[in-house]
C-alpha cells in the first residue's frame, strides 16, 4: 500500500474550492506583473546585465551603508552592495570602461582609506561582458520556452494519442520563432507571442490534458519570478536552473494526478467530471504531499545551510515546489474541468435525473387514464 498519511477514504472537495483557488492565483499573478512592470522587467544579476562582480569579507563588523560611503571615491558606476552572510559582502558595478584590475584596485585603494589591509580580503572577482550576458539572457528565454513547448507535445501524445498535431504544432511555433529571430525581431516578445500562441492552438484543438499542464507550467514560472520581483531578488542562471527544475518537477506532478483521473475516468466511477478529479486527488494526495514534504526538507537544509551563494537558488526552488504542488492540484486540473465537455456536470445529471422523473410521471398519468 506504500506510507500514507490520509485516511484512503478522505474526500476533500477540491473542485469546490476552485474559484477561491482562481483568486488566490490572479492576486499573485498580478502583484507580480506589476512589480515587473513596474522595475522594468526582473532585476537581472551579473550573468545577464554584465559587468563586475566582488566578494569581500571583513573580519571587523561593517554597516552596509557605510560601506557603501567608504566606497564612494572608487568611482564605481552603478555600485551596488548587498550583504552575503555575516561577514561578507557582494559589491555589483556596471563597471563601464574598466577591467576586472581596475575594479579591484579601485575598491582596494577606497577601503585601505578606512581598513589595515588584512582587516578584509578578496573571495572572488568576476566579469561578464554586455555581448556574452545578452548571449546567455537570449539562451535562457529559449531554454524556458522550447522545455514547455515539448512539454506540450509529451502530454497530448501520452493522454490523448494526438503526437502527430501537437508535433507538428511545436516544429511550425519554433522555426516561426528561428525565422522572426533573423530578422532581429527582439526575442523576448517572440517566446510570449509563440506562447500564446500554443496556449490557443492546444485550447482549439481540444489537448485539454496539454493545456491544463502548460498553463500549470507558465503559472509557477510567472509566480516565482514575481516573487523575485516584489522581494528585489537577482534573476541570474542559477535562477533559470532553478526554474527548468521546478518545471520539471510541476509536471512530475501533475502527470501523477492527471494518470489517475484519466484511469477513473475509462472506468466510469462517476458521470461528473469533478466528483472523478476529486476522487483522483483525493487518491493521489498522500503521494503528493510526501513528495513535496520530502523535497522541501532537503531545499530547507540547502537554505539555511548552504550559505549566500546557492541562498537564492534554494529560495527559488522552495517557492516553486510549493507554488507546483497548489497548481497540481487546483490549476492543472481546474482546467482539465473546464475543457473535457464529454461527461456531464452536476447541474446537468440533476435535469437530466428530472426530466427522467418527469416523463415517467407522464406515461403513468397517461396509462392509468387509458385503463
């Protein structure tokens, strides 16, 4: 039977909870766009804006506004100083014009004004030029968008037996993307384009399966990357490996849930569509919360543990997991319900039970008054 911590019997009205869910859904949504409306986009780190890159630590403590002040005759354009564990500190400049040595110099000759030369010292020195940071930006958006798009094609091939139209549908969306590039069409507005349009193409082909696991997908990604936003978080590619691992991990998810209510459902337990997912989560949700209790307890130790440089990264996986497991269970399958017209819903069994009720009432009343 395998650990279960709920009762097999346990039958949670998921699907009545739905519209709550929406709207718990739609506010993070939208306080997250518009915190990236907002900045202008995400805070992008080294690896995507360029520049220079300084990790000092400091054996005496160290405001971080005065560090900032200590730092002002360097003349670093664009400096930024953020704390990176007790005693060290992380110093972001544009560094316009300046090599890494110049960098180091500068900020060296500023602090030696205040500090002995052994009172800090230099961890790490990194430098990202703009073309090599647009590079890597370009190649981010592309891996997000290509592992969603053959996301789609595994869904509909694997629930509805459709790989030829959502094949043929992911090769004409990415040589579209390949061609628009060429011509320097700016690539951001390319993948949301090529996005909405297989959000429509997988809605007006009727992959219900794939779309309910796309919109899933894109929901988790647009909430984490809010959540960086509000909080002033940088978006580097430790970010992005984050967010390819909590798409991954989204879909492990819901391909659980969604194989078990495809299985209730070619057994016909009900003729209500929602009464078979609610049975199908209810089945599943042992499985889904230990998976998901499991996964955060080692993301929780990376956090608190595995010190400033992996910090952002843990707390990127720790909200996708969360945020993935909530749209497993209400997003992914809300919208297998609104797109499976097949089965009847409660309202309908109801008139359908009355109108039953109705026309035997009249072939009674019409066979006594024959007699």
């Amino acid at each position: 039977m395998g650990f279960q911590i709920f009762r097999q019997d346990t039958n949670y009205d998921f699907m009545g909870k739905r519209r709550w869910a929406l709207i718990l859904s739609l506010v993070l949504l939208f306080a997250g766009l518009l915190s990236l409306l907002i900045k202008g986009g995400p805070r992008l780190g080294i690896d995507f804006a360029g520049g220079v890159v300084i990790q000092l630590q400091f054996e005496p403590d160290v405001d971080i506004a005065e560090l900032q002040n200590m730092l002002e005759p360097a003349d670093l354009p664009g400096l930024v100083v953020q704390n990176f564990g007790a005693d060290e500190y992380l110093l972001r400049t544009s560094a316009e014009g300046m090599t890494p040595s110049d960098v180091r110099q500068a900020t060296q000759n500023a602090l030696l004004e205040h500090f002995h030369e052994d009172d800090f010292s230099f961890q790490r020195l990194e430098m990202v030029g703009p073309r090599v940071a647009a590079e890597l930006w370009e190649n981010a958006l592309q891996a997000l968008f290509f592992a969603v798009l053959l996301i789609s094609i595994y869904i509909s091939g694997r629930f509805e037996d459709k790989w030829f139209i959502a094949g043929f549908m992911a090769a004409g969306l990415a040589l579209g993307v390949y061609l628009l590039k060429l011509i320097a069409v700016p690539l951001i507005f390319l993948i949301l384009a090529a996005l909405l349009i297989s959000v429509l193409l997988t809605w007006y082909l009727r992959l219900s399966f794939a779309l309910g696991a796309v919109l899933a997908l894109i929901h988790d990604v647009l909430i984490t990357v809010g959540i960086f936003s509000l909080l002033n978080k940088e978006f580097d590619l430790s970010i992005v490996a984050a967010l390819l691992t909590i798409i991954g991990y989204s879909l492990n998810d819901t391909i659980v849930i969604f194989d078990r209510i495809r299985e209730n459902m070619r057994k016909k337990i009900s003729t209500s569509l929602s009464q078979i997912i609610n049975v199908s989560l209810n089945q599943t949700l042992s499985r889904t919360i230990v998976t998901s209790g499991t996964t955060l307890m080692v993301i929780l130790a990376l956090l608190i543990l595995g010190g400033g440089i992996i910090h952002d990264f843990a707390f990127a996986l720790m909200v996708g997991v969360l945020v993935g497991t909530y749209s497993s269970i209400f997003v992914a399958s809300s919208i297998l319900k609104s797109l499976r017209p097949e089965l009847p819903e409660e309202d309908d069994v109801e008139e359908d039970a009355l109108q039953n009720r109705r026309k035997k009432s009249r072939v009674k009343r019409k066979t006594v008054f024959e007699s």
